[in-house]
C-alpha cells in the first residue's frame, strides 16, 4: 500500500485520528438521513406502487452488503480516499482509479443538488443564491476542521430525527385517509419494486462517508466495523418507519403523485401546522447532506491528487486545522459554480449510476481479501456486486448512457496520463 507523501515544506500530510465510534455513527447518519428520505419516496412509490416496502427492504440488503465489504476493507485499509484505494489495493490502479473517478464526479453532482434542495425550501424564488450560500458556509465548517463538522453534523440529525419522529407520530396516530384504505390492492411489479429499490438505494450510500474518514478515525479496525453497522441499522429503521405512516395515511398512489410527501402527509393526517416544520426539516436534512459529501468528495480528491490522479497541489494538508483545505476549496468552488448556473436534477441520474459503480467495485475488492485479513463470508461481496450492477441498469436509459460516457471519459483519460507516463520513461 502506498503511504502518503508530504506537501509543502516537508509537512507530513497525513490527517490527525480524532473521531471515535460516535462520531463516525453521526456522520453516517448525517449522510443517510437527509434529503433523500423527504424527496425519494414519491418516485419510489410510483415505480412500485404498494411494493414500496419491498424496495426499500431490497435496497437495504444491497447496502448492507455494501457496508460489511466497505467496513472489512476500511479496516485494512484506515486512510482517506474509501473504494479508490481498496480498488487499487485489490483490484489494480485503473479500478481505483475507475472508483474514485466515479465517487467524484458522481458526488459532485450530488453536492450541487443537495444545496439546490436547500435552497428550494428555504427561498424558491432564490434558489440558486441561497444554494451558493449554503456550499461556502459549509465549506468554511468542514475547513475549521473534522471535528467541527462533526460537531454540526450531530446538531443537525437531531433536528431532523425530532422531525422524522414528529411526521411518524402524527400520521400513524391519525389513521389511514379513506384513499389510502381504497388502494390496498395497488398492482406491484418486480420490475417496479427493483426502480423503487435503485431510487431508494441513496438514501442509504452514506456509510461510505465512513470509510472515507478513514484516515482521521481513532482504532480504525475497531471503530470503522462498529460504526458501519450502527449507521446503517438505525437509518433503515428510521426510513422504515416513515414509509410505513405515509403509507398508511396517503397510500400508494397519492404518495407516488405527491410533490413533498412527508408535507402532505402530515396536512392528510389533519395537522397542517405541522407541514412548515416539515419543510424546515428537508432543508436542514439537505443541509446536513450537503455537510457530509463535501466532507466526502474532498477526501477522496485528497487521496486522487496523492496518486497525482488529480492535480498534486490539492493533497496539501493544512499545518493547523488537519484537513486537505486545498482539496476542500477545489470542491467547494465546483460546487458553487454548479449550484449557481445549473439545474443539477438531470445529473442526479448520472450521479446514481457512478455510486453503485464505486460500490460494484468496493465489493469486487472485498472478495480478494483473505480470512486472515477479514474477509466477509463470501455471499456479501457476490450479492453487493450483482445488487449493485441490477439497480444500475434498472436506472432510466438515459442515466445508464450518460453515466457510461463519463465513465469512459474518465477511463480514457487514465489511458492517455499513463501512455504519457510511458513516454518520458
């Protein structure tokens, strides 16, 4: 494995360990219980109609085999950078490079929209401005360092987890709405509940931001391992919970047409007051979404530009703060940039596909590993991988072609630096 190097003045630039189990647990959180929990669940329902649980119950298995071979390589593997350095490890250079290609690009989209999101909610009339907001705010948090942001990232899934709670309350308390007791017997598909599953496989991908913080977690076999599992379980708890009472008020057609399902939940169940706060909730769930795969993004170009995959200047890490600052201000001005010009919700497509390409190959690395070096029984990694590969194609055309091309671009590119490379030698 190759080690870090060091930048600027002989500094090391390797990161400080400062975050125990529950911190990481909260950053996962902070990543899996966002935006897609408000938002997700109305196309969900419209693929699989009354199926909807069993999508979620299948995107769930998928994470969860994404999540042990994620924790059993990070484990072996404490430093930053997630399924980049597992697939060079394992795999070779181009899969490393291939997975890290994919959680940037992808995740970058994903940052623009989730500070679009925010903005939407806090201010539609000026979305935009408040999303450009948003991306420098949260930079100059995640630039104060790691602990700050995990600090903010608590603050912020307790609001959200007190909103969650508040919706489930309310609506399972009211009793179904006369349609929703009319609609029992919504047809379901395979093929629907497979796009609800790829639709709400997202709101689970957060446990990756786990493995990225690799490099600034205390006993990183112990804590990765406990902190990927806890994460995981208590968001499909919590999801499971907010789909079945909007279920039970809605049903599943009125929440397959609904625009803010969760808000219109709460006015079905006679609690209209509610819906304001239900509105405040996304936001800050965006927000929080938007803190952690900032987070995320940046050190994976951190440990891109270590590789010199990415430009060598951006694995600098800051003397003080302990954080990869040049990488973070790259991201965050990309993401600005994005969230002040573009409507990102087509890239959302793109974005999906590149996530459960960087997972195909965190479970195809998995697979390599040994007994003695914490191999997973072997069923996860084969499960994850073909999960993973099933939900990709079950995505709108489109996003399949879209995010091929990037891919392809991507691999090219490594083709020609390493042709280059081949020259000069």
């Amino acid at each position: 494995m190759s080690k870090p190097s060091t930048a600027g003045g002989g500094v090391p630039d390797e990161l400080r360990r400062r975050l125990g189990v529950p911190d990481a647990v909260v950053i996962g959180l902070g990543s899996m219980i966002g935006a897609g929990i408000f938002a997700a669940l109305a196309p969900a329902a419209r693929a699989a109609g009354s199926g909807l649980l069993l999508g979620l119950a299948l995107a769930a298995v998928v994470a969860y085999c994404n999540a042990t071979s994620s924790a059993r390589l990070a484990a072996r593997y404490p430093a930053s950078g997630g399924t980049y350095v597992y697939g060079r490890e394992r795999l070779g250079g181009f899969w490393g490079y291939l997975a890290g290609w994919a959680f940037v690009v992808g995740k970058t989209a994903s940052c623009a929209a989730m500070a679009l999101t925010v903005g939407s909610y806090v201010w539609p009339g000026q979305a935009h401005a408040v999303a450009v907001a948003a991306v420098v705010a949260l930079t100059a948090v995640n630039y104060a360092g790691v602990q700050k942001s995990a600090w903010l990232t608590r603050v912020i899934v307790a609001a959200v987890l007190a909103v969650l709670a508040a919706v489930v309350v309310a609506t399972l308390t009211s009793g179904p709405a006369d349609a929703a007791r009319l609609e029992i017997g919504t047809e379901v598909t395979f093929g629907g509940v497979l796009q609800a599953a790829g639709l709400l496989f997202f709101a689970f991908a957060g446990y990756a931001r786990i493995a990225t913080l690799g490099e600034e977690v205390r006993d990183p076999a112990r804590t990765i391992p406990r902190a990927v599992p806890l994460a995981l379980g208590i968001t499909l708890f919590v999801y499971a919970a907010v789909a079945v009472a909007v279920l039970t008020v809605l049903g599943p057609h009125r929440l397959g047409e609904a625009t803010a399902p969760l808000s219109d939940a709460v006015r079905a169940a006679g609690l209209a007051w509610l819906a304001p706060v239900v509105r405040a909730g996304a936001a800050l769930a965006a927000l929080g979404s938007l803190l952690a795969l900032v987070l995320g993004v940046s050190r994976t170009t951190l440990a891109m530009a270590r590789d010199r995959h990415l430009p060598h200047a951006l694995a600098a890490v800051h003397p003080r703060f302990q954080v990869p600052h040049r990488a973070e201000l790259a991201v965050g001005a990309v993401v600005a940039v994005l969230a002040a010009t573009a409507d990102v919700r087509g890239a959302i497509g793109f974005s999906s596909f590149g996530v459960l390409v960087y997972y195909a190959i965190a479970n195809a690395s998995a697979f390599t590993l040994t007994p003695a070096e914490g191999r997973p029984a072997r069923i996860i990694p084969v499960a994850g991988l073909a999960g993973c590969l099933a939900l990709a194609f079950a995505l709108p055309l489109p996003s399949v072609l879209t995010g091929a091309a990037v891919l392809a671009l991507g691999a090219a590119a490594y083709g020609v630096r390493r042709t280059l490379a081949a020259g000069r030698t």
